[in-house]
C-alpha cells in the first residue's frame, strides 16, 4: 500500500546544530502532515503541507513540500534541548499513513 | 483549541480479560475518529476508522472481533481489546477529526498504554 518513507531514523546533534528530516513518496500526495512527539508523549501537530512548493516557517523550523508533492521535509535551525523528540511526517488524504519517524536528540 | 481525552492513561491487565479504552472530544463534535497503535520505538500504526452511528473500518490485518470499535456519539469512541495477551501491549492512540475534509486536522488524544501480564 501507498507509504511514506521518512530519513534518517536517528540524528544525534550537538545543541546548536541544525537538523532535517525527510519523506519521500512514490506517488503524489494530497497534503503532508508533521507531528512532534516527545518521549513517553502523544504526536502533537506542527503543520500541514497542502499546495506544490509550499514553504512554511515556524520560528527556527521551516516545512517543505516538494514541487511534485511527493516529498517533503522538517529543517531546525540552531537545535535547542527543547527539540527532543521524534518527528513524523504523515501522508493526508482521509486516513493519515505515518512516516517511521527520525528520533532527535540533543547534547548540551 | 481541540483537546482530546483519553481514558485510561494506562492500565495493567491480566492475560485473557478485556480492556476498554475511551477517547473523547471535549469541545467539539468528532465526526471521525481514528484509532492507532504504537509500539516502542516505532511509528504509529492505523487500526480503524470509525463514523459516528456507523461500523468502524478497519485496516488489513487488524482482527475486528479482538478489536471492538463503538462510535456512538459524536464526542465518544471506545476501542476494547477482547481477550488480551502480552503481544497487545502497546500504546494506543486515538485522534478526532472535526470535519469531514481530508485536510482537515487530527487532534491526538494523549494515549492509554496497556501492560497485559
């Protein structure tokens, strides 16, 4: 079935360091989901991806949507403690297919 | 904004009862809901969507008869697993979604982990 595939897996950084994460797909997608979820948390929702090319920007983190829409990625400028946790992107359309996830953690 | 509930935040069972899990929308009317599972270190996996007043739908290899969905409120859903096993201990997740457009936003309750012994 359709699923998105989410690199890395893990990402360890040094506080201060930047991150990305990314999703990639091999069909198009309608829209593209970001969750935050903090160790033993629930995801919370970050954002949602709709239109080709699409940049959104929050504070230090910037969301992308690929022209094809078919992939898609999280950047973290100057990664701070507060960070930790794993970020999952999620394939809309109906039912949401999550990404495996990339486990970020960060030394002081 | 959307909260979501969940009860039990976490329970222990012994091998063979049953559990019920409920998820509610607080303040506001949750057409769909979905239920998820997770298990350490791993990503969320979609057990079933479930309508409000209809059958819920179930994703392949999830056993509807292990797991019992009830939609029957627009602000309640409740996943019972049937004759537990260790190998159903998991975190379980549900999300409501207010709308009925796919872009419409999930709200995620805050899970109920489940220990079977």
């Amino acid at each position: 079935g359709q699923q998105v595939m989410q690199i890395p897996q893990y990402q360890h950084v040094q506080e201060g360091e930047d991150f990305t994460t990314y999703c990639n797909s091999s069909t198009t997608l309608s829209n593209i989901q970001w969750y935050k979820q903090r160790p033993g948390g629930h995801p919370v929702f970050l954002i949602q991806l709709v239109k080709s090319g699409e940049v959104k920007k929050q504070k230090r983190l910037t969301f992308q949507f690929g022209e094809a829409k078919k992939n898609s990625s999280l950047h973290i400028t100057a990664t701070q403690t507060t960070d930790v946790g794993t970020y999952f992107c999620a394939q809309g359309g109906g039912k949401l297919i999550f990404g495996q996830g990339t486990e970020l953690s960060v030394k002081p | 904004g959307a909260v979501v509930s969940q009860h039990p935040s976490w329970v222990i069972c012994k091998s063979g009862t049953s559990v019920k899990i409920e998820c509610r929308s607080l303040d506001f009317q949750a057409t769909t809901m979905f239920w998820y599972r997770q298990f350490p270190k791993q990503s969320l996996m979609l057990m079933a969507t479930s309508n409000e007043g209809s059958k819920a739908t179930y994703e392949q290899g999830v056993e509807k008869d292990k797991f019992l969905i009830n939609h029957a409120s627009l602000t309640l859903s409740t996943l019972t697993v049937t004759s537990a096993h260790p190998e159903d201990s998991s975190f379980y997740i549900c999300s409501a979604r207010e709308g009925t457009i796919s872009t419409d936003t999930q709200y995620f309750g805050p899970g109920t982990r489940l220990t079977v012994l």
